[in-house]
C-alpha cells in the first residue's frame, strides 16, 4: 500500500540529510551502513536491496529516467 510522509532536511556536516521512515527500513529489514541504490533526476528513487526484485525495479527507474530526461 502506497504511503505518503513528509520529511524535513536537515544538515549534518554540511551534507543534506532525509531520513528514512522507521517502519520502511524495518519492513525492508535494513542495517545500518548498508548500502542503498539510490536514482535521481527531478524525482528521487530508494529501492531497498532486500527487494526480491530489486534488479526488474532498478532497471524500470533507470529506463524512466533515461526517457523522461528533461521533461519534468
């Protein structure tokens, strides 16, 4: 099911920070310091590495991206 939050940046040592909601890293069964594919152009995209299809997802946000560059 779809959820909707809002997150404010903060700053930690001159570096712009959103954390992530509790129960989306707990779901997802995240470790601390592990690393997270992370995708960006006018959108930001974390696809948690625990995903059983975290590679099909990757590929579709890359795509997305590659075909909407510049329009949003």
């Amino acid at each position: 099911m779809p959820v909707e939050v809002n997150r404010k940046m903060i700053m930690l040592d001159r570096q712009p920070v959103i954390s992530l909601p509790r129960g989306w890293v707990d779901f997802w069964k995240l470790k601390k310091e592990e690393p997270l594919p992370i995708f960006y152009n006018s959108i930001l995209v974390v696809i948690p590495p625990t995903h059983p299809h975290r590679e099909k997802l990757e590929n579709r946000i890359r795509n997305f991206l590659i075909e909407n560059e510049g329009e949003y």
